[in-house]
C-alpha cells in the first residue's frame, strides 16, 4: 500500500503525517508513507486544498487534518 501526504511542508501536512503513521503503526499493516510536496503533482491529482491524503493515486481527503480515527477508518475500508 503506498500512502501520500500531499502539501508543501505547513504544520496541518506535518499533522496528518503523524496521525497516518500513527494510524498504520496501531492497525499493524505495511505502507509507504511518501510525502508529497511538489505543487505541480499535488494539482495533477486533482487536489485544490491541502493538506491531503492520498492511498494508492486515489485521493481519500483534502483540505483538512484528519484524525487517527479517521484515517484508520479509511485504512479499515480498503484492506
């Protein structure tokens, strides 16, 4: 599973970053944690607002810090 942290490096992008791997430590699965940064790719994936969560190209959230909750959820709902 490869999962993208999209965004420039702000303090909500560092956030989600740690609730991801957060969330992946607790649920035990393996994943690539791949940050993101460039604007250019960010916008070919369609994505206006950041940060956001992206799981295997497909965008799961933007524009908002997710919890670990969440992204746990979201984690739950493709494996």
């Amino acid at each position: 599973m490869k999962i993208q942290i999209l965004g420039g490096g702000c303090a909500k992008c560092k956030i989600l970053e740690e609730k991801t791997r957060e969330a992946v430590s607790e649920l035990g699965i393996e994943a690539e944690i791949v940050k993101v940064t460039d604007m250019d790719d960010i916008l070919d994936m369609g994505v206006m607002m950041t940060p956001a969560l992206a799981i295997d190209d497909g965008v799961k959230s933007s524009g908002k810090v997710l919890t670990k909750d969440q992204v746990i959820d979201i984690l739950k709902s493709l494996v």
